[in-house]
C-alpha cells in the first residue's frame, strides 16, 4: 500500500477539502493506497501529529469551507532556523515523513507553501504541490483555487455597497485582501463596478483619485466606490524602504490605508466617506461551484502524478490546461498583476501610473 500524506498551509480558503477529496478519491481508485492527514499544517509535520484517514473521511467535505486537517503559517524564513524551542524542523519533518511510512507529501497552499514544499523537495523528500490562494499570486498558474470563491464574495460586497452609497451620497471605500497583490480587488472591482481600483502592484497618486472623483460628483454622480488592496501603496510610500515604511505605519493614527484615503478624499472634497472591510469573510464558507471543479480537478490530476510518481511539481493550469510545474521553477516568485492583465478595465484604475 502506498502512503500518501496530505498538508494544507498557509491561510485556508474556500476549495481545500475539495482538493482534499479530489486526491483522495482518484487516489483510491487508481491505486492501492492509504491517505494520512497530517493536521495543521506544517507543524503537524514537524510534531509529528497525523491521522490516517478512510473513505468516509471524505464524505461530505466537497462544499465545506476551511480544511478538515486545520492549517497554520509556518514561514519559510523560520524554517531552517533553530529557535527558543530547540527544535530542528527541517529535520523533524524529514524524521517524521519516515516515521509516518510515506511514500509522497501533498501539500495545499499559497507561496509560502510552495516554498516549504520545495525545501522538502530539496531534502529528498516526494513531494507534489496544489496551488492554493485567494490571492492568485502563484506564478505558473492562470488560477489558484480559492480566488473564485473569494471574487464572489467581495464583488457581493460591492453590490450591495451600492445600494447604501446611492442613498447617502457617500464615497464608500471597500477594503479588499491582497498584501502584495491586486488580482482579487482588481476582478471585484471590475465586476462590482466600483469607480476606482487600486492595487499594490500600481501605486497611486492622490492627487489624481482626489480629480477622478471630482470629476465624477461636478458631472453629477452622487455617490462613488473604491475598491482598494489592502496592500494598496501611494507612490510616495512605494519609494520608501520596507523598514522605513514599518515605522511610519506603526506611528500612523490609521494603519489601514483606505481609513487614511477615506480621511483625504473628505478632506479635500469635503464629501462624506465610510470604510467597508469584509476582512476574513473573503476566506470563509462553502466554495463556488467554479473552485469545487478546479480543486477536485487539480486533486485528481496530482493522483495521477502519485501513481505515475511524477514528484517535485505543482499543479498548475495553463491555457485552461492542466500542467506539472517543477517546484524549483515555482519557489519564491510571485504572479502579480501587469499591464497587459489590465485590458478590461484601464479607464477604472484611477490614480495608477498608468491605465487612467
Ligand atoms: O494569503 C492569503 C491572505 O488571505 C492574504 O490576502 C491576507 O493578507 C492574509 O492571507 C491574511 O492572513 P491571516 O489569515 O494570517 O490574517
């Protein structure tokens, strides 16, 4: 029987118990194996702390949200770092992976995932990654699972902004997830028809959100939305140093930056503005039916990679294709948003240093 371990890390998202039964199911069908859930994440690795699963064990799970093996962050810079605790977890893990009998690690997550998974690919370890994020970022893929659910559920709140913004004649700034990048607050922007979008990828002047918005309430328009990364950077703050902008995050009054645009755009047009941050709902609940076919397909593509013993990739789509990517190709490099991902919606990224 082969063993084969399976590891969600990493933020959760809608789709992970689907890709959890997709590998799972194809799994048994194709090949005489046994499925071990190593539980929350990385540190079930590195604590040993596993359970095996049967069948029934994915019954059921196709439409929940979340993971049924628990997550958690584990960053990769911590990894080969030996802390307080005295444990050596690069060597735990690849301890434990004997320990446990297993002939290949599935690991579902982001990049910091991708990353972890290609140290253990390094170690020696079989390993065979899904790309997992709300965030899309992962280079190599068109889409991640996870980021469907997620644009449906921000563009939801951009709906129904709308109604609420119309009656107050307010400038509504709806916050949406995306440190680094813009992918999910570009999509819901464009599919919420909110009036400007900013994302980290663009930093934007204020000057020029402050004249597009002008523009729009002296033609008549009485309410306005913004859609804004919560990585969302002025062009100021993007030529800071990563330190330097530490700082003076940490002294600011309002460190979330659509509290300090909801400030500036009052000030300058004296229009009443209210902040919306949906936060972690965009993470939560049942996935759509889009990222329940996504992550059951990429779950039973990386059954057939086991059974062909194809290790040392991730699953990726491209061109509506599924694909193997090597992991050493996929590690440490992020998918953000450029000009040409823009087509859709150049005339909506107002205060970009290009698209307006
Ligand atoms: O990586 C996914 C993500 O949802 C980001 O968009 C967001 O910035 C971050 O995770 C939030 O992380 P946490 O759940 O640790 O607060």
């Amino acid at each position: 029987k082969q063993r084969i371990g399976i590891v969600t890390s990493g933020g959760d998202c809608p789709g992970l118990n689907a890709a959890i039964r997709g590998v799972a199911r194809a799994s048994y069908g194709m090949i005489d194996c046994e499925i071990i859930g190593i539980k929350d994440g990385f540190k079930g690795l590195i604590h040993c702390n596993y359970q095996v699963l049967t069948p029934r064990d994915f019954s059921g799970i196709l439409v929940r949200g979340g993971t049924i093996l628990g997550t958690s962050r584990t960053p990769f810079k911590k990894m080969r770092k030996i802390e307080e605790d005295n444990i050596d977890k690069v060597k735990n893990m690849v301890n434990n992976y004997e320990k446990m009998k297993l002939d290949c690690l599935v690991t579902l997550g982001g990049n910091g995932t991708h990353k972890n998974a290609n140290l253990l690919r390094e170690e020696g370890l079989n390993v065979i990654a899904l790309p997992k994020t709300i965030d899309n970022d992962i280079w190599g893929t068109d889409i991640t699972f996870g980021f469907h659910s997620a644009v449906d559920i921000a563009t939801e709140v951009i709906d129904r902004i709308h109604t609420t913004a119309d009656s107050h004649d307010r400038v509504m700034l709806v916050e949406l997830m995306g440190h680094k990048a813009g992918w999910l607050t570009l999509h819901a922007g464009v599919a919420g028809g909110a009036d400007v979008i900013l994302i980290p990828e663009i930093p934007y002047d204020i000057n020029k959100v402050i004249a597009s918005l002008d523009k729009r309430h002296s033609s008549g328009k009485d309410f306005s939305i913004l859609a804004v990364s919560e990585g969302a950077l002025s062009i100021e703050e993007s030529n800071m140093k990563k330190k330097e902008l530490k700082k003076l995050r940490e002294k600011m009054k309002y460190p979330s930056v659509s509290y300090r645009l909801a400030k500036q755009i009052n000030e300058a047009l004296g229009l009443e503005t209210r902040v919306t941050i949906p936060g972690h709902q965009q993470r939560g609940g049942s996935p759509s039916p889009y990222d329940r076919i996504l992550a059951t397909k990429l779950g039973a593509y990386a059954a057939e990679m086991i059974a062909g013993k194809d290790y040392g990739k991730t699953v990726s789509v491209v061109n509506n294709k599924l694909w193997a990517t090597p992991l050493k190709q996929v590690a440490g490099k992020l998918k953000l948003v450029e000009k040409d991902n823009l087509l859709i919606s150049t005339g909506k990224l107002v205060g970009a240093s290009f698209g307006d």
